[in-house]
C-alpha cells in the first residue's frame, strides 16, 4: 500500500464500497481526503487513516444499518474519543518529562480529584 491510495485502491481495499457510497461520505465529510492535481484536474487522494475510517463507516452503516444521523452521532464521539485520548497522551509526556517530585504531587492531586 502506498501512503497516498486512489478512489479506485480505496475501493479494492473496502470490500463492498461502491462509488456512490464514497462519494457520499466524502460530500458528507465523514472523509477528508487530500486534493491532488492529476494532469490538470482535481483528483481525491486517500491516505491509511483515510482508509481505515472507511472501514469503519462502512461497517457502521452496512453491518450495524446505522442511520445518517446515527452514523454522524457515533463518528463525532469517536473523534471526540481520539482527540481526548491525543491530549491525555499529550499531558502524560509532559508530567513524564518533569522531576520526581513534581510527578508525585501531580500524581497525588489527581488521586484527590478522581475520588
């Protein structure tokens, strides 16, 4: 696989999607692929994480016949999901990187707030 995949590497790679239905979620902006220039015209580019959400939704919707509006609900936590957890790994490398007793009072001030 490349780092950047075709519409067509896209749907080889998603068993079951179809054009109409990439389309769809790429005009729904559940997917952002990149634009690129090929030979004077815009074309989608997608890259793996572009390809792996595709896997998702689609078996959100085809698997679990979730609905637009229940698709967006559910792709929206999950983005909220990943951001949060982004941040969390984002503040652990920052209290990781600080001395040991700066550790431990942060450590202990998040004993008291979990509580």
């Amino acid at each position: 696989m490349t780092e950047h995949l075709t519409a067509d590497e896209v749907l080889a790679a998603v068993p079951g999607l179809t054009h109409t239905r990439l389309a769809a979620f790429v005009e729904s902006e559940l997917i952002t692929p990149l634009r690129r220039e090929d030979a004077g015209a815009p074309v989608h580019v997608f890259r793996r994480v572009d390809c792996a959400r595709l896997h998702l939704i689609f078996d959100l919707t085809e698997g679990l016949e979730l609905d637009d509006a229940a698709l967006g609900v559910v792709i929206t936590l999950i983005d909220q999901l990943h951001a949060t957890r982004r941040d969390l790994l984002a503040i652990a490398r920052a209290v990781d990187a600080e001395t040991p007793d700066v550790r431990a009072r942060i450590g202990s001030a998040i004993v008291r707030f979990v509580r």
